[in-house]
C-alpha cells in the first residue's frame, strides 16, 4: 500500500465573504453563496462542473440547526449530488478541505466545492461551548480562560520575553488592514497599544484575542487536468496530515501536543521537505491567541523547542521576514470559527497562486495551511506549491 | 486504486435507554474489543479512525470529542468525524484507503437518543427560517409522507403493516434487536394511530446504540479474514429538503445512488428505513424485485439507533458474506427528513 494510489489535486480557486461581528444583511445561504460565488468565478467553474460538495463547520450549536447542511442543500447546489459533512472542532475548517481532496485524490471525482462556515451571531458561542455535561470536569472560563494556563506555561519554558504577543498581535491587525475581507482591520496598531489593552486571561490581553465573526470561506479542487487549465497556475496539493490525541491526561504536553508534531513530521516528510524554515515561503497558522504563533513555530518544527519567540521577536514571521505568518491577517483579524481553517488553506493557496492581493508574498511558491481545534488536541494541515509535486 | 473490504462489525444492544453518560461513548469501548477480536488487529494497527455522531443528539456541542478518550487516542492517531450518520464516516475511511494513504481503518457510530426528545430534536434539521419554527416534528414529516402514498394509491395501510409484521418476525432471530415479535397483520392494523396514518409499529423505536466496523484493502484484507466483504459500489446523494418541493412518495437521491452502486442482482438488501412505508419507497427506486432478502436483521423498526443504523446496516449486509451465507449484498443508510439523504453500498464476496 502505497501513495502511488494518490491522485494529485490541486486548489482551482477560492473565494471567502467578508467578516465581520454580524452580517445581519444575509441570511445561512446567502453568507455560504458569498463564498461560494466567489470561489466558483475564481476557478472560472459552473454548477455543472462540480462534482460533490463538502461542508465543515463548528458545532451546530452555534447557529441552532441541527446539521445545517441538509437545508443548505440547495443553495450548495447539492440537490442530486453527494453531500458530505465535516466535524472536527476548531480543526473542522482544514479537515473539511482534506475530505475534498481525498475526493479528488481517491480519482472518485474531478472537481468538488468545499465550503466551511460559522454565522456565530445568530446565537451565542459562549452558551453554546459552556453546556455542562455530568461527569466532565467544567472549565467554565471560555477559550482564553482555557489556553491561558497553557500559555504561561510556554513562557515560563521558553524564557521568552513578555511583549512576544503584543508583537505577534499588532502584526497580524496590521497584515488584516491589507486584506479587504479581514473583520479587524487596524493599521495604526502597535506593540505599546496592545500592551496597554484589557488583561482578559492573564497573560492574554484583549487585544492578543481573536474576534467573534460571522464568516465563510470555499474552494474549488480539482484533478491533474482540471489544475492544468487554471490560468496563471493552480495551487497543487504537496502533502496532507491529521493527527488527534485525547484531551487530557497525565503526561500530557499542552504546550507542545505530540499529535500536532506526529502531523508535522508526516506533512514535512511527504512534501519532501527537510528545513521547513528555509523551504517554506509562506504560513497561514491558526493562531487564535497571540502566543501561539511561537508556540505553533515549535510544534510545526520551523524552530527548537524554546526558540519560535526568537523568529517573531527578531521580525522573521513579518511580511518581509524569512518566514511571514499569516499575511492575511490570520485568525486574530477575523474568527468565523468552523471557516477559520479554511481560510488559512485558502489564504495559503492565494500565495502560491500569486493572487493574495496587496498581502502576498513576493515569489510564495511553497505555502503551509495549519488548523487545530479542541483542547489543542486535532491537527489538520497541508503544504501547497506553485508546481505540481515532483515537477 | 485499491479495492475495500468490510472485515469486521460490532454493534451494542439496541435498547430504550442506557444508564451511561448523555454521549453514550462508553458503549464503544466492548464493541472495540469485540472489533479487535474479529480481526487479529489491536489499535495500532489501524491507519484511518473515523466517527458519525451528533452534538444535537448529545445535547451539547463537541460531544464526540469524548469517544477520543474511549479509543484511547495516544500515541496520536489519524482521524476525522463526520455530524452524519456512521455511513457517511465509513464513505470517507473507503476514500482513505483508495487514495492509497492507509490500508486499514476503524470506523464508528453512537447515539444516546434517550437524552433528549428525539422527535422534537429532529425537527430542528429544518429551515430554520421557514419551516422549524413551526415544530413539523420527524413522526409528523413522516406521517405526510405515508399519507401521499396512501392518497397516491402507491399502498395500503395492510401493505405498511406487512413491513412490520415481517420486520419484527425477522428481529426474533436477532439478539441486537430492541423488540421483536409476532403479531399479524390483523392484529397491528386493529391499535390505534400515532399520527395519522402511521400506528405504533410503522414507526422505528427510539434507541440507543453503537456500531463499529472494521475495513482493509482488498489484499490486506484476505490476510485478516476468511471471506472479506468487497465493496464493489459505494454512492450517495442528497434532495432538496424542500418538503413541498418534491415529490414525497419518491426518492431520486436513492435511485441515483442505487444505479451508481451497481444495485441490481443482490441476494439481501438492509435498507435503512424508520418507517415502514419508506421501506417501499427505497424497494422501489433500488429496483429490488421479491426475490430480494429485505432487511433479515429485522431492520430499525426494530431498533433505530441514531447516527449508527446506516452504519450497522453495512455490518449486516457485511456480516452475511463474512459468515459465507450470501455472495452479493446492499446496505443502505438515510439521514434528513424523509429520506432526504441517501447512501448505497454494494458488498461481494471475491473468491
């Protein structure tokens, strides 16, 4: 058994709405065509040329419908075609992507519609995430409260110095302003700024927070010849991985989970890569709360244990820098939570298309799109190239 | 592109109500073993885990984060979830495997129904702008749809009484089975209605319950087991949920799927069908004439377990060609109101 069975597949377009606290001005299907719309015209697709759809999002909770995409059928152009339904919390965005890929890879189909989305303001997160079950011990602090324990825990590891996040806050805001689509688009944020907001979940301050979006996100994949056609270059799938590990137990590293390293290590080796750092042109990180993005630097192997601060506190994850980490502003500009690992797929297919708009990287040909989800515990990621694996 | 076998099933009793937690995830954890047994594989030797669940079912969000800890997930594994039933995880462990990236995966289904008030929790599967708030629950949708039928003069209240007469007969025979029974078609016509035109037995019972099965590629799979179940066809569609905008007494979604599956000149068919009329309408657009087997488990009017029935109904189906009773088989799983979402699997036994 071997990955000579695999096809390749490769991102014939996307496309993604805009974000923003509510989007009271559409309805669930009418958000979903927003992106849906976009992505198909990006990929110069109709609905004939699809295939099968395949839609992630968070839990259904957080609209209030039970499996939503069962009503959503038409306006995903579903009808008489096969539907699937991706769950894999806060991950679900990136995993639904690898469904529709392996669709593609399988040889089943030659070009699906995936789409993922969150319209979080038609009810309230916070409820929806702080249900007690019996038996399972209550956090009952929301997510900050969750990974802020977490987070002391690498600062204190690392030796890292304390204005790390502000530094990753105030470029990621920045990189948003250069995207249309962002919900939190502050050019004039600074390190000091971020330092002097609100200690939400110490050490995390408010502005070192993701927001609350209404938001979705899609793409068209394809199979080798629907990838040849694209004009100016598809985005071609190099390598994929998932990895999941319980939520809690003795032993357990949070900081650095070992299913994130197992699905880099998988990722890296089936893309061929050996150095992620001098190799990869560019990383959309799902990087809800500041500090990850130096802690997902280590879990990713772009640094030793201890060291990813170093890369940001020096400019390196900067648009400019050797490696710039979410140019689109990333998830800390705008969170529709079960489309917020598409985007990062997405965003990473837009700079190795050489169509990210006034955030692209010069020259991306190798781009990384990494989602996690849970308690830190579900890893979906995967590596695009402007060539074609091999080539 | 390697072909898929089913080499193994487990299945917990389908039953009114279990004392475990709202997710119901401690019924996996003897069906793992049991799947293990079947197959000389422990939980390092599976490539690809994947799971149907519902957080609407459990009564909260991310319910299915609990069966991690059943499985005992560390080391890490690969693994997906799909807020579908079963059948649907089991569709994408068969893309896994034919891709080539894993030759064996577990896949999994489990539903506590006795949470909640299940005809009421299905009802939020609607529009929820035009058609939930008006609380159509999943018994009534039903009701409309046997009622079409009987209007339509498709069939007769004897004919769906038939279906469940012959369903719970057949659940004698099936130590799973939450009834079974032996009254006659008379005597079922004679008990009042539930909602009109559907009685007591024309409707599936709540139940909770959970599924496991076990696949391999085709070569792997000849290693494990004596007979492996091949899946020659695999296909699902989905309708529109408008109700009032298509034809209720049909479902072009299973006659899609069917006729992509390669449905015909099957010996047993195990259709996923929680009320007795929609066994006629499937039997109708998969083309299965009297010479075809339905649903010798007794099907889920017998024992329904939500978001693991269309999975076990692909263990039945398996479970024939693994035990040598049967060469060629159909398993079919449903999901959305009135058969909104189909799915078919072809099962053959290869010598």
């Amino acid at each position: 058994m071997t990955s000579q069975a695999k096809r390749p597949a490769a991102v014939l377009g996307t496309g993604q709405t805009h974000h923003r606290a509510k989007r009271l001005d559409v309805s669930m299907p009418g958000l979903l065509r927003e992106a849906i719309d976009r992505a198909m015209a990006d990929a110069e697709v109709g609905w004939a040329d699809i295939d099968a759809v395949v839609l992630g999002k968070a839990p259904d909770l957080f609209e209030g419908v039970m499996m939503p995409e069962l009503f959503l059928a038409d306006a995903l152009g579903a009808n008489g075609k096969p539907l699937l339904r991706v769950h894999t919390a806060g991950s679900v965005g990136g995993s639904t992507a690898l469904v529709a890929a392996s669709l593609v890879q399988a040889g089943v189909h030659r070009r699906v519609l995936t789409v993922a989305f969150e319209k979080q303001s038609e009810s309230n997160a916070m409820w929806g995430l702080s249900i007690l079950p019996p038996f399972q011990m209550p956090v009952g602090a929301g997510a900050g409260g969750y990974f802020a324990p977490h987070v002391r825990s690498y600062i204190r590891r690392s030796g890292a110095p304390e204005e790390i996040g502000a530094v990753v806050a105030a470029k990621d805001r920045r990189n948003g302003a250069l995207n249309p689509h962002a919900h939190l688009r502050q050019p004039d944020i600074t390190v000091e700024s971020v330092r002097a907001s609100k200690m939400l979940w110490d050490p995390i301050r408010y502005d070192e927070t993701c927001p609350s979006s209404d938001g979705a996100c899609a793409m068209v994949l394809g199979d080798e010849a629907a990838g040849d056609a694209v004009p100016g270059g598809a985005a071609w799938i190099h390598a994929t991985a998932m990895r999941t590990e319980p939520t809690t137990f003795a032993g357990r590293d949070q900081v650095s989970p070992q299913a994130g390293r197992d699905a880099a290590a998988a990722l890296w080796r089936d893309a061929g890569i050996t150095d992620p750092l001098s190799e990869v042109d560019a990383a959309e990180i799902y990087v809800p709360f500041s500090w990850f993005e130096p802690m997902w630097l280590e879990n990713l192997g772009f640094a030793e244990a201890g060291e990813g601060w170093k890369l940001t506190e020096a400019g390196e994850t900067a648009l400019g820098g050797r490696l710039p980490v979410n140019p689109s502003g990333g998830v800390l500009s705008s969170n529709p939570i079960g489309a917020s690992g598409m985007l990062r797929f997405a965003e990473a297919a837009r700079q190795v298309m050489g169509r990210a708009g006034d955030h692209q990287v010069d020259g991306a040909r190798i781009a990384l799109g990494h989602a996690y989800g849970g308690g830190s515990q579900y890893f979906s990621m995967w590596v695009v190239g402007s060539r074609k694996p091999g080539d | 592109m390697p072909d898929v076998a089913v080499i193994g099933f487990a299945q917990a009793p389908n039953v009114r109500e279990t004392p475990g937690t709202t997710n119901g995830v401690e019924m996996l954890v003897p069906l793992l073993a049991e799947a293990y047994q079947q197959t000389g594989l422990s939980k390092r030797d599976i490539g690809f885990w994947c799971s149907g669940s519902s957080d609407y079912v459990a009564g909260r969000a991310f319910s299915f984060i609990a069966a991690v800890d059943a499985l005992g997930a560390f080391p890490p594994i690969h693994e997906s979830h799909v807020e579908m039933d079963a059948a649907w995880a089991f569709y994408e462990a068969w893309l896994k495997i034919r891709m080539g990236e894993v030759d064996t995966a577990l896949v999994y289904g489990f539903g506590k129904s006795s949470a909640g008030q299940l005809r009421r929790v299905l009802a939020l599967q609607l529009d929820p702008y035009f058609t939930a708030p008006l609380w159509p629950d999943s018994i009534s949708i039903a009701a409309l749809q046997a009622r079409c039928g009987l209007d339509a003069g498709l069939w007769s209240e004897k004919d769906l009484a038939e279906v469940a007469a012959r369903s719970r007969a057949d659940a004698a025979g099936n130590p799973f089975a939450q009834f079974s029974g032996s009254a006659g078609v008379a005597e079922l016509l004679d008990t009042p209605m539930v909602a009109d035109p559907l009685r007591r037995h024309d409707i599936a019972p709540v139940t909770d319950g959970a599924a496991v099965v076990v696949l391999a590629a085709e070569d792997r799979a000849r290693d494990l087991v004596e007979r492996p179940a091949v899946i020659t066809g695999i296909e699902h569609r989905v309708d529109s949920p408008e109700l009032g905008g298509r034809d209720l007494t049909r479902s072009p979604s299973t006659a899609a799927a069917g006729r992509a599956a390669g449905a015909e000149g099957v010996e047993v068919a195990e259709l996923h069908a929680p009320f007795t009329h929609q066994e006629l309408i499937l039997r109708r657009e998969l083309g299965l004439g009297a010479g075809v087997r339905i649903n010798p488990s007794g099907g889920v009017l017998t024992g329904n377990p939500m978001f693991a029935a269309g999975l076990a109904r692909i263990g039945e189906a398996a479970k024939r060609i693994l035990a040598g009773t049967a060469r060629r088989t159909l398993a079919h799983a449903t999901s959305g109101p009135a058969l909104q979402q189909n799915l078919v699997a072809v099962l053959e036994r290869r010598d």
